[in-house]
C-alpha cells in the first residue's frame, strides 16, 4: 500500500457508490466508504429496485444495461439478494399501445437482440391465471430483473465489508475534497483515488465543476400498497405509458399516436409526467408510482390528486383494488448533459453523477468502467462506448 489511507476512496453509499466500491475492493484495492446518513437513504432506496435492459435506449445505455445484468446476477448471489429474476411486463391497453409494441419486437427489438417477447392470446391469459387477460397484450423483457432496494442495500454493505473488506463510515460528512484528499467530519484522509458519488447534492462537494452541468432534480410520487386480492407477484410491471418515457420505444414513429391519445384523453398525465411502475417486494406488497416533476429544487408537498391517479392506474393495470400501506416521495438527479456524467474534477479525484432514474439500471456497469478507466485497464470494445 501506498502512503495514503487507502487506495480508493468513495463518497456516498448510494447504489453508484456501492457500485465503484465493489468494482475497486474486487481488484484488491483498499476501499473506503463515506455516507454522510446512518445508512443509504436516498434515491437508491426510494426507488422500484428495477434493473432493467428492455427499456434502455439503443447506444451507451443499452450496452451499460447488458453489462449490468451479469453483474447483478453476481453480486446477488454473493450478497444473498431477494430478486427476481423473472423479467418484466409491459401491458399494451390500446390499439396504439399495442402497435408500439408490434413494430418494437419486429424492428429495433430485433435487429439489436433485446430479449423480449410478445405475448397474446393463451399466452396473456395465462399469466397469474388470467389476471392480466383483460390487456392486449404484454412484452415480455426476457433480461430485467428487480430487487427491493430499501433491503437490498444494506445487504450488499454487509457483503462488501464482511467479504471483502470495504471499510464503511456511515453518519461522516464529507466536507470538501481537494486532489487526493478528503475532509471529513472524522478528519482528513487520503488516497490514491476519490470517486464522488454524491446524487443529487450539487452543492455540498465539487459545486462549481458540477454547476456547469446545468444538472436538475426530478421529485416522483410512491406508493407501497396491498392487492386486496392476494397476487404472487414475481415480474416487474410497466404498461404502454412507459412507451413514451423510456428510450428503447420513445423515439419510435408509433409513440407519436401514444402521445396522441394521452393528451385527447388523459392529458394529466402529461402534465405531471406519469407513468405507471409495479414493483414487487418480498413481503407480498406491491410498490408503484411514478410522476415527474423537475427543478433546482423539489418542493416536499406531495398532492393527492397524483396518488389518487397512480392509485386507479395501478388498479385498472392489476385487474382489481389495492390499499395503500406507505407514501413517500422519490427523488434523482435529472436533465443533465447525458444520461450520466463523469467528470476529473481535480488530480485523483472523479465525480460520478446520473441524470436519469436508471441507476439500479446501469451503474454495476458504470462503476466497472469508472475504475478500470482509473487503473487503465484496457476494456472490450463497445458498440456504443
């Protein structure tokens, strides 16, 4: 080991932290973690857990997600994870929806290997045992997986520091960092590399280099709910609304007639960015949501009106009635220059940020290639690197 207190030094216990630490522990580097809360308590774990790869857009994130997907499937049998491993569904409710669909699975989705399915007919009716029936149909993304976050995360610190050895120093602020050195509420440390993962917080660490991102916030609305109905739930949930939302289907010419119909008859939906996602825990609950406000800030004040049309959505979607156990609201880093951004902010130290909802998505990968490049590691060619 070298002079400093270790060799890799991470800021934020967040899902992107916990990615570049296990990147770097699993290369023999003495990692050392710093969370400035008792435990993980921001956007990774108020999210739906959902690691997809159907839904990327073509390019960078969509090779990200396919590298993530192993990764995961690792990590969770090292850390002992709750996941399902599934995929997903995404239910057509319209003729449009529908036709998305279609041209989705016979164009894009084929001519770069998304692993989906559409299912009709016997095949839709026998999900659940007719539970869905009363779609379309669903497609059925092969390779995502789902796990419950607010469990989940706290699993995976326990796996780093018990197999490991990653050192973790929870309840510390970390106040500046300067090449090669961070000072903390415990005191200064050092260390061959910083890697910030910090979120959401553009002002605490590296403000003015993250400033010229113009990097927003985006607030979403939650929900845990119940089925009254019991339903063994083992795939995430989407429906044809997520066609407009995520890159592998938005920029199709059929997300146009999508569009279309939301605005003649559900233009709030629009208004407040709502898309519906199901998610299932390990407990037999369900947790949906989601809605899209975007600033410089998030107001804290969730409104009712929103949850009461995730709340009917999410019941048309299931085919009957939920109780609601939780509200809370979700909150990432958005509408940056990319989907994420990495940036030398100064001689061994990298700040790691996403601009999307899509870190349980693609930051294993992310947090490989972040570290590999610090090493210079060579690494395989990417069609979309």
């Amino acid at each position: 080991m070298s002079e400093h207190d270790c060799d890799l030094l991470i800021v934020g216990a967040g899902i992107l932290g916990l990615a570049h630490a296990w990147a770097g522990a699993k290369r023999g580097l003495k990692v050392k973690v710093f969370e400035r809360s008792h435990t993980p308590l921001g956007a990774s774990i108020r999210n739906f857990g959902q690691a997809l790869v159907s839904g990327q857009a073509p390019g960078i994130m969509l090779d990200l997600a396919r590298e993530a997907n192993g990764l995961w499937k690792t990590l969770g049998q090292g850390a002992g994870l709750h996941m399902h491993q599934q995929g997903s569904l995404l239910f057509a409710r319209t003729e449009v929806e529908e036709a998305l669909l279609e041209a989705f699975v016979n164009g894009r989705g084929a001519t770069l290997g998304y692993r989906t399915q559409l299912l009709r007919g016997e095949a839709l009716a026998a999900l659940y045992d007719g539970r869905f029936a009363h779609h379309r149909a669903a497609l059925l993304g092969l390779d995502d997986q789902q796990l419950y976050s607010r469990e989940a995360l706290t699993q995976i610190v326990d796996y780093l520091a018990r197999a490991l050895g990653v050192e973790f120093h929870f309840s510390t602020l970390v106040r500046d960092v300067e090449s090669n050195c961070a000072l903390t509420s415990t005191g200064r440390f050092t260390a061959r590399h910083i890697v910030v993962c910090s979120g959401h917080d553009y002002q605490t660490l590296l403000a003015e280099q993250i400033a010229a991102l113009k990097p927003q916030v985006c607030g979403l609305q939650m929900l845990r709910v119940r089925p009254r109905q019991p339903l063994a739930l083992q795939h995430a949930l989407l429906t044809g609304l997520s066609c407009v939302h995520y890159g592998a289907f938005a920029d199709l010419p059929e997300a146009q007639a999508i569009r279309a119909q939301i605005r003649t008859n559900q233009p709030e939906l629009e208004t407040h960015g709502i898309h519906l996602l199901i998610s299932p825990t390990p407990h037999g609950d369900l947790i949906i949501g989601d809605s899209h406000v975007y600033g410089r800030d998030i107001s804290p004040f969730n409104t009712e009106q929103v949850d009461r049309i995730l709340i009917d959505l999410a019941q048309d979607t299931l085919g009957g009635e939920i109780e609601v156990l939780e509200r809370w609201q979700g909150v990432y880093g958005a509408r940056g220059p990319g989907p994420f951004s990495v940036l030398a902010a100064a001689p061994g130290v990298t700040a790691v940020l996403m601009h999307t909802g899509l870190g349980m998505s693609v930051g294993l990968a992310l947090g490989e290639r972040t570290i590999a490049d610090l090493l210079g590691e060579a690494r395989p060619h990417s069609s979309a690197a």
